[in-house]
C-alpha cells in the first residue's frame, strides 16, 4: 500500500473520530442544557410556591 494510499485512510479515520467526538459532545450539551431547563423549571415552581403560601412568623 504506498503512502499516499495510507495516509488518506488515516485522514479518514482521524475525521471520522472527531466527527464521532463531535457528536458525543454535542449530546453532552444537550443534556447539560436540559438539566439547567429542569433546575430553573423547579426553581420558578417553589418560588410560585411560596408566594402562594402565606407567610408565618
């Protein structure tokens, strides 16, 4: 195989790896952002909450 030949297919692998990268870590923050999605959605309900609830000394 020369070497011509083999680096193409290096290349080949190389990019399909960060591709594959690329797409694990794109998940990754997906999920991160529904996470905060979930916090802030239960923060904005206790705060509903407790304006709702009256107050005690």
């Amino acid at each position: 195989m020369s070497y011509v030949r083999r680096n193409a297919i290096y290349e080949q692998e190389q990019e399909a790896a960060l591709q594959k990268a690329l797409e694990r870590r794109s998940q990754q923050f997906r999920e991160a952002l529904e996470a905060r999605d979930a916090i802030l959605a239960a923060r904005e309900k206790q705060a509903a909450a407790q304006s709702q609830s009256p107050l005690t000394p």
